[in-house]
C-alpha cells in the first residue's frame, strides 16, 4: 500500500530541513579590478550589459570556474568573469548612514556614508550589528539592515 500524498509531501521537506546549513550559503564577493564588466552571457563575445566600480558587492549565484553569475543590489543578473572578483567582502549603503564608535545607537558618529558607497566588513556580530571599514581607513559600526551585502 503506498502511503497519501500528504505524507509523502511532509518528508521531502523533512528531508531538505535536514541538509546542511551550508548549502544554502550566500556567497558574496567584491569587484576586484577599477571596472568589472558585467555580460549578459558567460563570454567576453556576449553582450556587455554595464560596469560595476572596485569594491562593489555581488553574489555569486552560478560558479562556472571562469565565469560567475551574479546578482547585484538591485537584483539584476550577469555574467562576470571570475577573475574580477576578490573574496574580500564589501557591502553597500542602502541609504545614507552614520557609522558609529561603538555597536550603539546612541555611541558617537564616526563618519557618515552616502547611498551606494562601498564598505570593507570587518566582522559581522551577532546583535545586528556589523563593523566596517571605510577605503580611508575609518572604521566603525552600523546596523546589518542599513546596507546590501550580508
């Protein structure tokens, strides 16, 4: 006898609930050259859709060993070659940010990052907060959710 549908429904997800974490890992790199062009197919010959600057964050959706697809802050999709990323990872200002002293809402501002500006993260806490570092050298702390990257 074979068992419902229902039952058998209940143990795919089971059994997917119990793969490891990892698996479902975001991988997140950064544009390692001054500018990283971006295809719409995984070849120099494909059509070149835009350049995205150094620093910037991507994520890597489709790793063909010289060619990664990628997703970018505003969800677009393209071809990069592997090459042009760095596994140095980066993030980017939703809006414009205080980055502060401490991981405090209240801790003095440090210095304030426009919309889009690329930051080195430093470490990622657990509170919410991330610590980073500014290509000047500053360092501070904001909230995970004030930026794109994590």
């Amino acid at each position: 006898m074979r068992p419902p549908i229902r039952l058998v429904f209940h143990w795919a997800w089971l059994s997917l609930a119990l793969l490891p974490a990892a698996a479902f890992a975001l991988d997140y790199r950064s544009v390692s050259v001054p500018r990283g062009i971006m295809y719409d197919a995984p070849s120099v010959k494909g059509k070149k859709l835009f350049i995205v600057t150094q620093f910037y964050p991507v994520e890597v959706i489709v790793d063909l060993g010289e060619w990664d697809k990628v997703r970018d802050k505003t969800g677009s999709l393209a071809w990069i070659e592997s090459r042009q990323l760095a596994v140095k990872r980066t993030v980017v200002a939703v809006d414009r940010i205080d980055v502060r002293e401490t991981a405090d809402a209240s801790a003095p501002v440090v210095f304030r990052a426009d919309k889009d500006v690329a930051l080195e993260l430093v470490e990622a806490g657990d509170n919410g907060w991330i610590k980073v570092r500014h290509r000047d050298g500053l360092t501070g702390y904001i909230l995970a959710n004030q930026v794109w990257g994590i």
